[in-house]
C-alpha cells in the first residue's frame, strides 16, 4: 500500500511538472535588420534564435524580419523604441538620440580588424553607448559589425577628380554629408531600400557599403567598380526594448543577455571572414576594385585636417574616442607578427 501511494505521488508530481511546463508563458522577440538572408548580420540572429529557443525551452520565440522588411532604418529604430518589435540590428542613425553613437562613423581612423576588436572592448562601447538608454528606454545590449565601407560606382574611381564626378548615394547622417562634401563627391542622402532601383535608372551613380552589403543586397548587379576605400568601420547595434527586457522573468533575462552577448562573438568572426569571401565573391562576379592610390591617400589625409576640426565640435567625446582607437591602434600594432 505505502508502494502504492509513493508511486502514486510521484506520478503527480511529474504530472504537475508537465502541466507547469506545458503552461509556461511564452514571449516573442521580434527582430528587425537591414540585412539579406546571406548577410553575417542575419545569420548572427537565426545563430541568437536557435540557441535561445532551445536553450529556453521554447519559452522563447524569435521572429526575424531581415532585408528592411519592417521599413527604412528610421522606421525600424521607431518601432523598437515603442515597443511594436522587442529587438532591432540598426545602423548610426540611433545618433539622433545619442550623439555619442555618431563616434562608430569616425573616418579612417580604424584601419584593420585587429584594432577594430580592441577598440569595441567594454570601455569603448561605454563610450559609445553614453546616454542611449536612459535617453530612450532602448538598452544597446551589443554592437555587431557591419564592416569596412567601400565606394561602388558605375565607372572607375582612381582620382580624387573622379569621385567628384559621381552622384553618390550616403544615408541619412550628418557626419556621412560632411565626410563626402570634404571629399569632393556629390551625396545624395537616400534610404537604403531605394537604392538599388536609383542605381539601376541612373537616379545616381554610386554607393558606400561593406562588401557584404553590396553583394547580399545585390547591388553588384547595377554596379561596375569599387573605389577600396574603407572609410568607416561601420557597427550595427542590437537594440532591445527596455519595458520588454524588463518584464521577462530574471532567468529568461539571464538568457537573452546570454545570448546576446555570445551571438555578438559569433558575429564578429563570420564578420571578418565575410569581408574577404565577399570581396572575391564579387570579383568573380566582374566587378573591378581599386585600392588607394599614394595620392589619393595624401590628399584625403589633407582633407581630414577641417574635417576632424567640425566633427570635434559635433560629439562630445569625439577626442576620448580618437584617443581610445588610437591606443587600440598601438596595441594592435605590438601585438602583429614581424615582417
């Protein structure tokens, strides 16, 4: 009888279990990215979707929305900020909230991969982060990579005469504007999800992008060239509505700051790998690139002098970040293998 009734006790509580289990709340995080399905951005969110889903036993849901499906950049930070989507990749326009993020579009001042990864360590991204979540209500719980921004056109860009001679597409940035008219090119500030078609009718001549942007948006399709000019290292921070991230039982917030944090890893490495393979990938396809040349070199050198003189009084921690890079610049430099 005493056999009986323990068995019979354990049945219910396992019964209680599965019954709590097949009852738990469920959430769904929907995510919002500019990128295609091939971009390292969208793959580094089915990477966060199918480990949190697992690792939360379904008690999270992750629907993503790639390739501007949501609308224009600007759209997408709306969103999030009200709450109507839980998490958004985004580009710089988050500056508009914080000034500060404007620092990730600081020209020529990150010049490899090694120094990019010292520089986005946790005092950097501090730096960067300033005021974004107590101004907004967003936490910016990672800052994935969009990599270096290249020049493609529909004719070759070997001189600086050249680029002045090109209607160049840029977003919607202030810093962007300033960067080009410095340069010499004629900018033209568009929303990504209009570009291809402005290209394909000649609405404009160029673009600025990383190479995998440029391949997983097939804008190599209407384009000829690309001017390597890795002007920006360009970030895309993860945005995550702080009311939604709040409202998550502690152990379930413990896993998206979890997995957010590991998919940013995750991110950066099939990033770098991405900028390579993307490059020969768009090689194969006929488009030709052209590096710097010495002249070109000296005489954007020249024109970052003004520039950098408007862009300090723009951001207010301009010089801590110039000065941070540059140390991560140092330190990536002692830490490379000898010629």
């Amino acid at each position: 009888m005493k056999k009986f009734t323990a068995l019979t006790a354990l049945a219910a509580a396992a019964a209680m279990v599965l019954s709590a289990s097949a009852y738990a709340k469920t959430y769904t995080i929907r995510v919002g990215t500019y990128a295609g399905p091939d971009h390292p951005v969208s793959r580094s969110v089915e990477y966060f979707k199918e480990n949190i889903e697992r690792e939360s036993n379904g008690q999270i849901k992750v629907v993503h929305f790639p390739n501007n499906q949501l609308g224009p950049e600007a759209v997408v930070i709306d969103q999030v900020k009200r709450g109507t989507i839980q998490m958004a990749v985004t580009g710089s326009q988050i500056r508009k909230d914080e000034p500060n993020v404007g620092l990730s579009d600081a020209p020529y001042l990150i010049t490899s991969w090694e120094q990019a990864r010292l520089a986005y360590d946790d005092e950097g991204k501090k730096i960067m982060s300033g005021n974004y979540e107590q101004n907004t209500g967003v936490k910016i719980m990672a800052y994935f990579v969009n990599g270096f921004r290249e020049i493609s056109s529909n004719k070759p860009i070997t001189t600086m005469e050249d680029l002045g001679t090109i209607k160049l597409r840029i977003p919607d940035n202030e810093i962007h504007v300033h960067l080009f008219e410095a340069l010499g090119a004629n900018a033209v500030m568009m929303p990504l999800t209009e570009v291809y078609n402005a290209l394909e009718t000649h609405m404009i001549d160029g673009q600025e992008n990383p190479y995998s942007t440029l391949l997983s948006s097939g804008l190599y399709e209407v384009q000829t060239d690309v001017l390597e000019s890795r002007h920006m290292f360009a970030i895309s921070p993860v945005l995550v509505n702080g009311r939604f991230f709040n409202k998550l039982p502690e152990d379930l917030q413990a896993l998206v700051t979890k997995w957010v944090a590991e998919t940013e890893k995750y991110n950066w490495d099939i990033s770098e790998q991405d900028d390579t393979a993307s490059r020969q990938a768009l090689e194969a396809k006929g488009l030709k690139i052209h590096e710097l040349t010495p002249e070109m070199k000296a005489a954007i050198d020249e024109k970052m002098v003004s520039f950098y003189d408007w862009y300090k009084t723009l951001i207010p921690d301009a010089q801590k970040w110039i000065d941070h890079c540059k140390a991560a610049g140092e330190k990536a430099a002692a830490a490379a293998p000898a010629a």
